[in-house]
C-alpha cells in the first residue's frame, strides 16, 4: 500500500481473498458458506464489530437461532457457520426480519461512509495512534484480560462513533488470556484456546499483489518477522500483530501467543513487536500519525523506533534532537498508582533483546540506553522501566482520574530532579469513562427511545439536559426496568452455576438443583474484579456472624454474586478465592451467594445490567481509576464505594453509597485501615444500604432507593461516558501545545 492508503480507503478495504492454508498456520478466517442472497448483508456485517454495539444489530444475528448464538459466544462468524440451512431460508422468508435488516443495512452504511471530522491536526492523512497491549471489543475476540483492555476497545467504539480520525495498534493472541474453571475444591484451573480454531472476524493485511504485508525486528539475535490482522471497530481500523508465521522458529511464533504470559524476556520482545513493530507497520501500510497515543506503557518502545527513524534522515542530528522531535508527537496514559505494577527488566534482558546496531543507529551507548529507563539514571542498579521511558520521550503524561493524576505526580517525582513539590509533576489527568451504546442495556435504551426520543445519545452529553429527561421518567418505569434486567440476571445465574456434577463438598460456584437459587425479589450485591491483595476480596469475610445475619435474615436478606480471575503464578489470590468458595455456615450463604466462573465481557453484561449494588473496596489510593461501576450506575444500580479513583469525582452523597474516609493513609498501619473500612462496610449495609432498598410504600416501591437511581443516571452517565473522554483527550491532550 501506498500513502494513499488512508483511513478512508482501509474503510473501504474488502476482505482479502482466501489464501493457501498451510499446516500450523492461519492465513485467513473465511469458510465457504452461501447464504440466502438477501441474507447476504449479515455477511458483510460480521466482519464488523459494529453489530456489537447496537442491539438491532446483535438480534439481527440472535433472532436466527437463539441457543445456537450462545453456544458460539456471540461469534457472528462462527455462528454463520454452523447456522441450520432450514433457519436461514425460514429468517430469508420472513418479510419482518428483511424489512428490520435492511433497515440496519442501510444505517450501518451511512455511518460507515460518513466523511471524518477533522480537528486542528487531526485529519484523515494524518490521524492518531493509539497503542495498547490489549483491547476488549467483545467477548468473541479475546485478546483482553481486563479493564485496560475494556477501556481500550470503549476508546475506539467513541472514536468511531465521533468519527475521530484514529488507527489502533495492538497485538493478536493466538491463545488469548486464560479461561477459568474452578474445581470441586474450589481451586481455580486455568485453560486456554487456540484461537485458530474458531472463526474470527480478522482480515490478513496485503499489499496489491495479495502478498502479506510482513514488518521484522532483529530479535535475540536473528530477524523475527510478524503479520498483521484488521479488525474493523466501525470506522476504525485495528491493527493487531502475529508472529505465528512460517519465516520464524518455532519460539519466535509463540511471542504472540499468550496474553501476559511467559517470562520477562517473553514481556520484553512482545513490547518489542508492538511498539516498533507497529511503528514498521503504520509506515509499510502508508499511515503517517500526527500523534501517537501511548495507552500503558507496553509500548513505549515505539519511542525508540521513532528517535531511530528520525536520525537516519538527518544524519547529521544528535539523540537529544531526535528525543526533541519524538516528544512532540508522542503522548502517554498511566495507568498503574504503584511502582511495582510497571513492567520492569534487568539491563542484562535488555541488552540481550536489542541489537547492537539498533542502539548504535541512536547515537547513544547501551548504558545511555539503560539510562532512559530509570527513575534515577545514575543508580546502575536500577531496572529499566517502561513507565520512566514513556514520561522521558512523551510531551504530556496522564493519569486516569483525578487522585491518579496526584498518586502519579506523587510517585513520579523523583524523576524530576529540578521540581521540589510532587503537584508540579508534569502529569494531568483523563478521567476514565465507558462506551454507553455498549454498556447500557438494549432494555433501558428502549425505554429512554420512549421516553426521551430516538435521539436520547444526542441529548446524553448536555448533562442539564439529560438530568431533566430523566427526572421526568416515572419512578415506576425505572424500577420495572432493573427489575426485567435483575430477572435476567438471575436466570443466567442459574444456568452457569448448573452442574449434574459436583464435589463432596459445597461451593458456590456449581449446584445440582438451581430452582430455588437466588431470587429476584432480595437485594442483590455484585463484586467482580481481579482478586488481587489490594483489591481486598476478604474485606466482606471479617465479620462472618454479622454477614452471616444479613444473609439469613428473613424480613431484609440480602444475596451476593461475585466473579474474577486470580493470575495463574499468584497462590495467595487463590487462596483467597478458595476460601470464599468454600465457605459455609450453616447458614443460606450457599444459596444466597454463587460465584460466576471465567469473568468476561458477557459475564460482565449481566452483571452490571442487573445487580442492586456494585460493592468496591480497594485499598486506598489503589485504585487508578475503575470502570465497573460506572456500567452498573448507567444501567440503574448503585455503587458501594472506597471514596478512591473515579468515585471521588462520581459520588455526590446522593446517587450511591461511600464507605470508609477520604484520608492520608500513607503513614496509617495497613492492618487499622482494613479493619476500619471493614467496620464502615458492615456498618453501611446494616444501617443504610438494606434498610433503604426494603423501604417499600404501598405501590411495592422503595421511592427512596429510586431517587438515588436516578439520581445515578442523571449524574454519571453523561460525566463517565467514554465519549466525554475522548472528548478531553482531544482538547486536553491531543491538540494541547500543537
């Protein structure tokens, strides 16, 4: 491709021809399977993943075969595949089904086709960057771990729903992140799938001769090649880099195999493949950036290919130019408030993973190299970080939130050795927010198309305005809304916790008889997270009498669902997990609490959409920024919160709950923190959180708890949206200082 290859004409790119397959390889994800001709549409609609955000969209598939579509995961590509010849001439024959399609087809193609906005130097020639180690489109495309890579696929969705010029990079994982099972024992088991035996919606990139289009790095001493695979999110384009190709050892394909996965070196070279390889590939593919994105610093690599380029056109420049240009096309997303979260590697694998000419071509020794990577570049006993690589070689830095923007500065101002107080770190801050077309649940924009309009996202970012739209919304509707979506919920409960198998002794993640388990009517609390120490997944497990009474308590109960992975190495986290699986007090615990296995995007869904109360309690400053809750407030329910990351800015003391105090507990005894904020969780639930849900008036309706959600809506769906988001990193960030 040539630099006429601009977003506009990727846009337009149709799905590669089929190639050769050869063995152990994956050349490209198509299968020969004819639909009914006017049928065709649902072809070219699963190659995009803009049917994932739009409920029409995600029926049109759906509607065809309902258990069939849950089977393959929500896989549009798989689900054609193995979809029954007699059900796609019956939907091919169904005049209501046609007329709804091409009602889809005919929106999906105005907005693909609609001409980009360009912003100050931001265009269609020369659009932003965005590199991530992860990105959570859906659950059908699993090269996501968690709530960076969610956060990473929402900023894409916004993107291409503002038509913000904009190309992602990132990397594809032949066998993903882990999928969970937890045993009889209640230990968690990990698993993984081979990802070239599904059918994904990736195309090979080729150039015009229907060759792959291959980048390479000298890699351990030999050149490691790599491929790429498009992935359209709407109107952007997603690059995702493979080395699983025939030009490399056996070990070089397995670089991108495993999400986090590996040893250090393994870290190294991945980071390798996407920050310079992306640079490689952005250039072969003809995409000059105005400005490269830097999300978490797994790329920042690409600061160094950038430098390296620049001095091999203009020879006679030294690496304090190169660095001079660098910065003022790179900026960088934080996303860790603890040192020890950001990925760090001995000079030895450093040096081993970087060639010598390499660091020559940047006119700098390798200890000068070393240097750029840590806090203090004088102390030689220091790991080089990637997090003091992208502060050096980028022009803005920004937390995810507010306290993170102060943890950060905090954190980082050693490497600032002319700043003497930690609030002049050159760090701000970019709340974090969430794409609600794909969060907020198709049941609740039904009825905000009813009673808002049909334009009700359009009035979303007018907060005034939305605030009035939805104080006019009948408290009775509101709740009947929740409760559909609790009902749903606890469906699916019963169904994933189903098991004609289980152990010797009880869980609470598999039951024989699911009839009777949960119910709609008690007071749901939902906590979904990485179990992690900081997390603090044993808070609620301190005061076993007193939890026990509330789950036990006839008149008020109250039921708990939780959900998330430990990392395979981590014994503690599963421990942790083991432990709340498996406990049991001769009380309903066991069937007033159930723990949902693989915690995912479709797990996440009926979670957020249908709980009463989000519950969150990490260790204070801990948490950068947190996007769980800002789902379930935009779906009706009510966050139960440690004043930490964007709660700080959310809470209003109306539209939720907090616990603990917004306190200095640096100097304060780890152990006097959790036993305090354990006392004010227990105490907030006894005192405020059930007695309010249960304050019924004579319509059945709690009028209290339903000011507060829509208190909730009104408030934080219009201030965390992702749109709003993307919107200060355009003026904050973006086009600050251009």
């Amino acid at each position: 491709m040539t630099e006429a290859s601009s977003i506009e004409t990727k846009r337009n790119m149709q799905p590669a021809a089929k190639l050769q397959n050869e063995e152990n390889f994956r050349n490209n994800f198509r299968f020969d399977r004819q639909l009914p001709e006017n049928l065709r549409f649902l072809e070219t609609l699963s190659w995009n993943y803009f049917w994932s955000w739009k409920p029409e969209g995600t029926n049109l598939f759906r509607e065809i075969d309902p258990r069939l579509w849950d089977e393959c995961e929500q896989n549009p590509r798989l689900f054609l595949k193995r979809a029954s010849e007699l059900r796609l001439w019956q939907k091919a024959l169904d005049t209501s089904y046609l007329e709804r399609m091409q009602i889809f087809s005919e929106n999906f193609e105005k907005y693909i086709s609609a001409a980009l906005e360009n912003f100050k130097n931001i265009s269609g020639v020369n659009p932003a960057a965005y590199f991530c180690a992860e990105y959570g489109i859906h659950n059908s495309l699993p090269i996501y771990s968690g709530g960076l890579g969610i956060l990473a696929g929402d900023h894409l969705k916004s993107a291409s729903d503002m038509n913000v010029p904009l190309v992602a990079v990132g990397l594809f994982y032949r066998y993903g992140y882990f999928r969970q099972k937890i045993n009889h024992e209640g230990l968690q088991e990990e698993h993984y799938l081979d990802s070239f035996e599904n059918e994904l919606a990736l195309e090979p990139i080729q150039d015009e001769e229907s060759n792959l289009i291959l980048i390479s790095i000298h890699i351990r001493g030999r050149e490691v090649f790599a491929r790429a695979w498009l992935a359209r999110i709407g109107r952007i384009s997603l690059y995702l880099l493979d080395t699983n190709v025939e030009q490399n050892s056996e070990v070089d394909r397995l670089i991108t195999g495993h999400l986090y996965g590996g040893d250090t070196e393994t870290r190294i070279v991945q980071e390798k493949i996407l920050g310079i390889g992306g640079v490689r590939l952005l250039r072969k593919l003809g995409v000059e950036p105005s400005i490269y994105h830097l999300n978490e610093g797994h790329s920042a690599f690409l600061t160094l290919e950038l430098a390296r380029e620049y001095l091999e056109l203009n020879v006679n420049s030294t690496f304090d130019d190169a660095i001079n240009f660098v910065r003022k096309k790179c900026v960088f997303t934080t996303h860790t408030p603890v040192s020890a979260g950001n990925d760090t590697f001995s000079p030895d694998a450093i040096e081993g993973c970087f060639d010598k000419n390499f660091i020559s071509a940047l006119k700098i020794t390798k200890e000068e190299l070393f240097a750029l990577g840590r806090t203090n570049p004088e102390d030689d006993a220091e790991w080089f970080g990637m997090t003091p690589l992208a502060l050096r070689l980028t022009r803005s830095a920004n937390g995810v939130s507010e306290k993170h923007g102060e943890v950060s500065r905090d954190l980082w101002l050693e490497m600032f050795p002319e700043i003497t107080k930690s609030e002049e770190v050159p760090i701000t801050y970019v709340t974090n927010g969430i794409h609600a077309p794909t969060w907020i649940a198709p049941v609740f924009q039904t009825l905000y198309e009813k009673r808002i309009g049909k334009n009700w996202s359009e009035i979303l970012p007018d907060e005034t305005a939305w605030r009035a739209a939805i104080e006019k919304i009948p408290d009775a509707e509101i709740w009947k809304t929740h409760q559909l979506l609790k009902q749903l919920l606890v469906s699916f409960i019963r169904q994933k916790t189903f098991s004609a198998e289980i152990g010797s002794h009880n869980t609470i993640n598999e039951h024989r008889n699911t009839n009777k388990l949960f119910s709609p009517d008690i007071l749901t609390i939902g906590f979904a997270r990485r179990v992690a120490a900081y997390k603090r997944w044993n808070l609620l497990l301190t005061d076993l009498e007193r939890l026990v009474k509330m789950v036990d308590d006839v008149e008020k109960p109250v039921q708990f669902v939780f959900a998330g992975k430990a990392h395979p190495q981590d014994r503690s986290a599963k421990e942790i997990l083991q432990n709340l699986m498996s406990f049991d007090e001769n009380s309903q615990w066991q069937r007033r609490a159930v723990f949902l296995e693989d915690y995912d995007q479709e797990v996440a869904r009926y979670l957020v959409q249908g709980v009463d109360v989000w519950l969150n309690v990490p260790r204070r400053p801990l948490e950068a920024s947190g996007t769980s809750g800002q789902k379930v407030a935009m779906n009706g329910g009510l966050n139960l919160s440690i004043l930490d990351g964007w709660w700080i800015e959310g809470f209003n003391g109306e539209n939720g709950f907090s616990l603990g105090v917004l306190r200095d507990e640096d100097d304060t005894a780890i152990e006097k923190i959790d036993k305090d904020d354990a006392e004010s969780l227990y105490k907030v639930l006894e005192t405020e959180v059930v007695p309010t849900y249960y304050a019924k008036n004579a319509d059945g309706l709690s009028s209290e708890w339903i000011r507060r959600m829509k208190n909730s809506l009104a408030t934080l769906t219009p201030q965390f949206s992702s749109d709003r988001m993307l919107k200060d990193y355009i003026e904050k960030i973006y086009q600050a200082g251009k």
